[in-house]
C-alpha cells in the first residue's frame, strides 16, 4: 500500500534523492520534483486534502536520459524552427524511442517498486510546467489505476518517455523553452475511486473576473472532463458566494477504474440532474478560495469527491491566460483602458518607455489641471500602458466626450467604454460639467487656442509658421552641451520629459482642431446631401502631414537609389545588405536617416530602437519600393491622385450644397485640407523627444556597462528613470534586467490584450452580451475573441495539416492535438466545457474558440468561412444555398 502522508522515504541519498514524500516536498525544490509534484507538496503541508503520495525525482529521470543519447537530438531541436511542426515531431520520435529503450539503473527500478503497489495515479511531474506563466497543462502523460509494481514501472517509464510527445515539443518550442534544461520526475499518488470529480478555476478564465469560481463536473473520474471527453455540469459561484450560474451537461460519457488496473470509457444515459448539489458546489468554491488565499494568486485545480463524500485536491497551478491586474486603487470598481492598444501596439512596452511615459503623462496633467494631487493614473499591467479612466466614466463630460474621440481612433474600444454605461457600480457622480469646462477654459486662454484658431481659418500659413516655430523652440530645449556627464544626462531626461515638451503641445492643437471644426460644418451643413464615403474623399491627399511627407521622401530617396546599379543590386537579394553599402544607397540613407533617424516601428516606447539605431527596417522599405514596376502604384502618383479627387469632391459637394450653402462648403473644407494634416504633429513632437531622450539614455547604459553595472549597454532600456540613477550611485543592476528581459520575452508572446480591464479582473469585451445570430451554432464560450476563417474538419489529429489561420472544427481534442493549435485561428469542439484541455490551450494562444457545439463537425464542412464567437459562444455559419 502507498505510503502515507506521515511516513517520510528517501531513496538515493539526502544529497541526491530518488524518491521524496509529499510532506518532504517544498516549493524551492522545482528543479529536483517539477511543477506538478512541487505544487502537492505545498498544498499537502498547507494542510489541504490532498490524496497521499511520493515524487520519483527527476534524479532519476537525469540518469535515464544520459544512458538515452539525447544529445544529437537536442542539437537538432535547438536549429528547428517553432513553426515546423513536422520536423519537430520526428525529431519527438526520436527522443521518446531513445528514452523507452533506455536501461533502468536496478537502484531506481528497486525504489519505484518499494514506492507503492497500488491503486495509484502515475503522473508526469516535469520542471517546466505549472508555472505561473506557462502552464503546460497535458503536454505530459497521466496513466491512472495503476496496479502492481511492475505496472507501476512501466507506467514511470512511460512519463519519462512524454517528456517527449510531439505536444510537449511543439508547445516548448512555442514558448521558447530549451528543450535540454527541462527534465521530468514522477509523482505516485494514491488512486482516488471517485463518485464525481472534475475542475475548478478560481477565477473566471473566459471573463478575467477574480474570485468569480468556475466548476465543471462529472460523474466518475476528472479525466472525463480535462480530456473535452464530456459535456459536463457547469457552475459559476459569485465572489459573494452565491451561486449565480447551473447549467447541466448531457454526462454521456464517464471513466471508471477497471478491478486489475486501468479505466474505461462507459456511454451513460444522458443525466438531466446535476452531478453536485448546491452544498457540494459552495464547499468547492471555499476550498478553492483556501488554494488561491495559499498561493496568493488564482489557481487551476483538478478535484474529486469519492464514495463517501470525501472531497479531495488532486492538482492546482496557475491560471496563467489571466491578464495581469494594475497596482489595486482605493475607491471600488476602477476601469482601465489600454492606451498601447489604442495606439495599434500589441508589443509590450519596456520599463524605460513606461518610465518616460509615465513623465509625459504627469507633465500633461499638470498642464490641464495644476499641480498634480494624489497618484497618477498611468499603470503599468503585463509591460502594457493602462490609463485608469473612472474619473471619465463617471462624469457627465467624459462620457460625452472621450467614446466619441475613440469613434474615430478606436471605435471598438468606445463600444465597450459606452457598454459599461448601465453598470450600476459605475454610476454618474460628477453631473456638471462645469468643472471640466473651467479646466479647459484656462488652457485655451492661457494658449490663446480661440484666438489662435480664427488666426489659422483666416490665413493657414500662420499655422505653418507656429509648428515649425514650435519644432525648433523643442529642439533647443533637448540640447544638451557636448560632454556632459551620464548623470548630467540622466537629469536632463527626466527635466525635458516632465516640464519640457508637453507645454509646447497645446501651440501646435490650435491649427487641426481648425481643420477638423471645419469638418464639423461642412457636414452639419451637407447634412442629408452626401452618399457614403463622399466626405472621407477629401480627407485625402492632405498635405502638411509629417507622416506622409515622410513615406514620401522615402519613395523619393528609392527613385534616386533606382538608376544606380550598384545600389540597386544590394537590395535586390533574398538578405538586406550587410557591412559596407553602395556609396548611392548610402548616401540616401544618410539623408533619410538624418531627418527622419529618430522615428521607428512601436516608436512611442523609448527603449525600442530608432532608425538611426538600427535601419534595417528601412532598407527592408526601400527595397520594397524598388520592386514597385507599375507607375500608377507609386506613392508620389497615389498621393496626387488622391489629392486631385479630395478637390473635385469639394467643388461637386459646394455645387449640391447651394447656391447660399456651396461657397460655406467651399470654404469649411478647403481649411479642413489647409488645416487637418497637422494632426500628426502633436505626436512627431513626442517621438523628437523621445529619440533624443534615448540618445543621451544610451550614453548613461555605455557608463554603467563600463562599469560592470549591466552586462550591456542597451540594458539600461530594462530599468526606469529611478533604478537607472540608482546604478550610476553603484546599485548592480545586472540581475533586475535579466529577470526584466525574461518577462519581456514572455509578453511578446501574448496574443491577447484586452482593451478595457476591470479592477476585479473582468474583461468587459469577453462578457457575451449579444443576442446570439439566428441560424448559428451555440455552444459554451471557452477563449474570448472573435475570428473569421475557413473552416478545417478534423476527425483525427494524426497526419492532420491546418493551414494557417484555418478554424479547427473537432469532436473533442486532447492534448495529443496541441501541435494543430499552432496554426489554427480558432477552434470549434462538439464536446467540453470552458475548463477542458482545449479551451485551456485556447485561452493560452489566444485564439477564440466555442466548445460544446452539438454536431459541429456534421454541419460544418471543411472550407466553409465560419466566424467563431469565443466570447457570446456562437459560430456562425455560411449561407445556404438556394438549390434552385
């Protein structure tokens, strides 16, 4: 019989042990137990109910694998790329035969035999996995009712051999793990007859909202329910501890341990009473409350619940799809927007880029309402800008004003601001709107923006004037003298970014806001006279605006470089030139560079490179352009073109307005063209700033380089404004920016941002509140979000091939089906629910996916262009066709 909890083992020796109780087990000993055996060992210490049981080490896994010969196989696996699936399953192949025909040293073959003589549960337990960011959920093998120590071995031998799976290859290779420092260990714990089990998420893994407990549940054993080999019940417990949600499952199907060792599948009548009563449920939240109040974050545990009603804590890790919560605030519910989103960046922003931002941000409050009271409302969530915008939802003025600014900007995210309207703990308290108007009155007057405006309406080269006054009055204020010190530098940033740029911002808005009050008129006074798209026509082509004068003065510099043969040679290869350039293609970019260097792609993060840094962006757009062969796709030709058609549009909508209106018309949108392009200055005023900021920065990161203070100098972008001043005073900053980079390597990988966070988790825009689509499948939202594709069936994943962006339409999928994930732009299941291993893997790639859709993959057919709703739970079908 499985050792008890109170008995303590070791085999091996103290150093080095082969075998350890779970009572032995504490939370530093990942490397020796992995992350499955690791986390039963804390729960069982903390005093939770956690079945007995032992962790064979991955010391013994270590000698396994070095009489295997891994090595060649390592090598290859290091120079396959993630997205080769092919390669890396054969390269899996490999590893796992090498591993099962590996000999077992007679001392571990000895120590598992002792361990147990079952029933037990003979779980995978590896070093990368259920780890608060990648939780490996199934990518290793589970074998349960083992019986007899010879099963029990080969069972050991067996998840040794899953380290291995084509699954667990392709998913580290995803998530960018060296496949070399992952080994495994092996928990043996005893088997639970279970009456009922399944999972438990203790927050809503589909919503975001914390403490909000989602339960699947079904008769027999849980892997019914992980495997998606189930409808199960489901239940949602509120945060208050009511239970808000009961909706059953048809439970057609349930495991059972088999007398002798093993499960099988039993068909069941389907149940229409649920497999837990409300006292089984409510207990279920508490001690999922008692796991997450253990670990301090939310957890994602398996349970089950035997013969006599026994409840019992089979695993828990991290929920790691959740998307990180800002710093908590005082004052009850708080609504934060993500500005990066807003601003098209899905990339995370580096610390130093969070450090200037949040300076620009102080700097713009200051300039709007005064000296700043109480902490800025600039958070920094999952390396991404979040702005806490519950002052704005609250007040009368901000719900007027700010969702219809993000009509234009980013209209999705004032679809879900305008959402959050009947919210009862969002309710109106600042009803006047004359504090809003006072604020605003003070800096128009203070700017003489009103006179400013009727300035440009009457003559638009006083606007011109002003910008380019305002672009060289920044300018002095960046320099810095030559020699200065890096803590002269590093003071000069921190001054230029909290009290020198944004003040010059509001002598630059007087001349779009011309342009786009214009606008307004025009269409007020064309009102029920124009066709669709009629007034955007003379939106184009609009001249003054930096962004385009840019493009264009690239396209230029490619026309010059097109005549030089030598320098057209170096980009027409499959690689962008390296070392020395033609002196034609480097003299043009010297030029472009020059006026022009301190831009770049995510360029409102100062820790990302500029141009001038690194121009490989831009001889990747030169060369681009150079493949351009027909005339009438040149930009310099559409950008004409566009700008003939913006000007006949004005003289045809005068004409429909009037004889009293047209000349009105006329004048409103020749100003809106004169005026409108400018809108791009407030923010090229910005990126001056910050290029220049980086420059002196990178000096400051040379010093502390130099010093041995980083490793590199380009670290000093992985620190703030504050920890940067802190290593020139000779705080070693080496470690904090190796732990920053691993956590920036990690957002990169994150496929979902949402674009309005609540401060109790929720995301609003993964709450399904639409009316579901007449015709559409249903079926339980399982991963947020929405795609469009064409359809895959797959009934089996062996030899199956998703092409990328296809939607995968299965019956069920387990975790022999992940490597399809990698490519697949949603998912469709018949069966599962929302904590199945599917939808988990969803959730962690971030595609969208619907499960429990009754006959999917009958009334889907392969190239059907389907749209899968994650969040509302539908999956919306192609027309049909009249036969006729």
């Amino acid at each position: 019989m499985l050792i008890s909890d109170g008995d303590r083992r070791l085999a091996g020796s103290e150093r080095h042990p082969l075998i350890l109780g779970f009572p032995d087990i504490t939370a530093d000993m990942l490397p020796l137990v992995g992350g499955k055996a690791a986390n039963l060992g804390v729960l069982t210490r903390a005093g939770l109910p956690v079945p007995a049981g032992l962790c064979l080490t991955t010391r013994a896994y270590r000698r396994v694998a070095e009489g295997a010969g891994l090595s060649e196989v390592l090598d290859a696996l290091a120079r396959t790329a993630a997205d080769d699936t092919a390669a890396l399953a054969e390269l899996a192949g490999r590893a796992r035969a090498a591993v099962l025909a590996a000999p077992v040293p007679p001392d571990i073959a000895r120590a598992v035999r002792e361990a147990a003589d079952g029933p037990v549960a003979v779980r995978s337990s590896a070093t990368a996995e259920d780890l608060p960011d990648a939780s490996f959920a199934g990518q290793q093998d589970t074998f349960l009712n083992v019986v007899g120590p010879d099963a029990v071995l080969d069972a050991v031998r067996r998840c040794w051999a899953s380290l291995w799976t084509d699954r667990a290859v392709a998913y580290r290779a995803a998530a960018g793990i060296d496949h070399g420092a992952v080994h495994l260990a092996v928990v043996i714990q005893r088997m639970v007859a279970a009456e009922v089990a399944g999972v438990m998420f203790t927050a809503n893994p589909v919503t975001g909202r914390r403490r909000e407990v989602v339960i699947d549940a079904a008769p027999g054993l849980g892997e019914a329910v992980v495997s998606g080999a189930v409808n199960p019940d489901h239940f949602v417990v509120s945060p208050s501890g009511a239970i808000v949600e009961r909706r059953p499952g048809d439970k057609r199907t349930e495991i059972r341990p088999v007398a002798g060792g093993g499960t099988e599948q039993v068909r069941r009548e389907g149940a229409s009473g649920p497999c837990l009563t409300d006292e089984q449920v409510v207990a279920l939240a508490r001690l999922g409350a008692r796991v997450e109040d253990h670990y301090g974050a939310p957890q994602d545990t398996e349970w089950a619940i035997d013969a006599s009603g026994t409840l019992w804590l089979t695993q828990a890790r991290p929920i790691t799809t959740l998307y990180p919560l800002p710093e908590p605030a005082a004052g009850g519910l708080r609504v934060y927007f993500c500005f990066s989103l807003a601003q098209g960046l899905h990339r995370p922003i580096t610390p130093m880029g969070m450090s200037a931002f949040r300076a620009l941000a102080g700097s713009a409050i200051t300039t709007l309402y005064g000296p700043r009271k109480g902490p800025l409302p600039v958070h920094y969530a999952g390396m991404r800008i979040f702005g806490d915008v519950t002052g704005i939802m609250r007040g009368r003025v901000g719900r007027a004003i700010v969702p219809r600014m993000l009509d234009v900007m980013e209209a999705r995210s004032a679809v879900v601001l305008r959402g959050l309207f009947d919210d009862p703990r969002l309710s109106v308290t600042h009803r006047s709107p004359l504090p809003a108007v006072r604020r605003l009155a003070r800096v128009a007057r203070r700017y003489r923006i009103p006179l400013r405006i009727l300035q440009d309406l009457r003559d638009p080269a006083t606007a011109r004037q002003r910008v380019s006054f305002v672009v060289t009055r920044l300018r002095e204020r960046l320099a810095l003298h030559e020699g200065a010190t890096a803590a002269e530098r590093l003071d000069h940033v921190e001054h230029c970014l909290s009290s020198q740029v944004v003040p010059l911002i509001p002598n630059i808005v007087p001349a779009p806001a011309a342009g786009f009050l214009m606008f307004g008129l025009a269409t007020r006074l064309l009102r029920g006279r124009t066709r669709p798209g009629e007034l955007p026509t003379v939106l184009r082509g609009l001249p003054h605006n930096v962004t385009t004068e840019m493009d264009l003065a690239l396209w230029e510099a490619a026309e010059r470089i097109r005549v030089d043969e030598a320098a057209t040679r170096a980009l027409s290869g499959p690689d962008l030139p390296r070392g020395a350039l033609p002196p034609v293609l480097r003299e043009e970019l010297d030029r472009f560079l020059h006026r022009y260097g301190h831009r770049a792609v995510a360029e409102i993060d100062l820790g990302v490179p500029r141009w001038s840094d690194d121009p490989s962006h831009v001889l990747g757009v030169l060369a681009n352009y150079l493949r351009l062969d027909d005339p009438a796709l040149a930009p310099d030709v559409q950008f004409a073109r566009g700008a003939r058609e913006a000007e006949d549009m004005i003289d045809t909508l005068a004409r429909r307005a009037g004889v009293l209106r047209g000349p009105l018309v006329r004048f409103a949108l020749r100003r809106t063209r004169e005026l409108a392009g400018y809108r791009e200055m407030p923010k090229y005023c910005f990126i001056v700033a910050l290029g220049e900021m980086r420059r002196h920065l990178a000096a400051v990161g040379a010093e502390l380089a130099a010093r041995g203070l980083l490793a590199e100098p380009d670290d000093v972008f992985m620190l703030t404004i504050a920890e940067a001043r802190a290593g020139l005073g000779g705080a070693d900053r080496r470690e904090p920016v190796r732990e920053r980079r691993a956590a920036y390597e990690r957002e990169l990988r994150r496929r979902h941002i949402p674009r309005v966070l609540l401060s109790d988790g929720t995301e609003p825009e993964a709450v399904g509140t639409a009316a579901p689509v007449e015709g559409a499948l249903t079926g339980t939202p399982a991963s947020p979000g929405s795609v469009t594709g064409k359809a895959r069936v797959v009934l089996d994943p062996v030899g199956a091939h998703l092409a990328p962006g296809e939607i995968l339409v299965a019956p069920s999928t387990d975790p022999g089906w992940t490597p399809l994930f990698l490519t697949a732009g949603g998912l469709v299941m018949e069966m599962g629910g929302a904590n199945s291993h599917g939808a988990v893997v969803a959730r962690e790639y971030g595609i969208p996916a619907v499960v429990g859709v009754p006959d999917a993959t009958s009334r889907i057919a392969t190239g059907d262009e389907i749209t899968v709703d994650g969040t509302g739970g539908a999956v919306v079908l192609p027309p049909v066709k009249d036969a006729g």
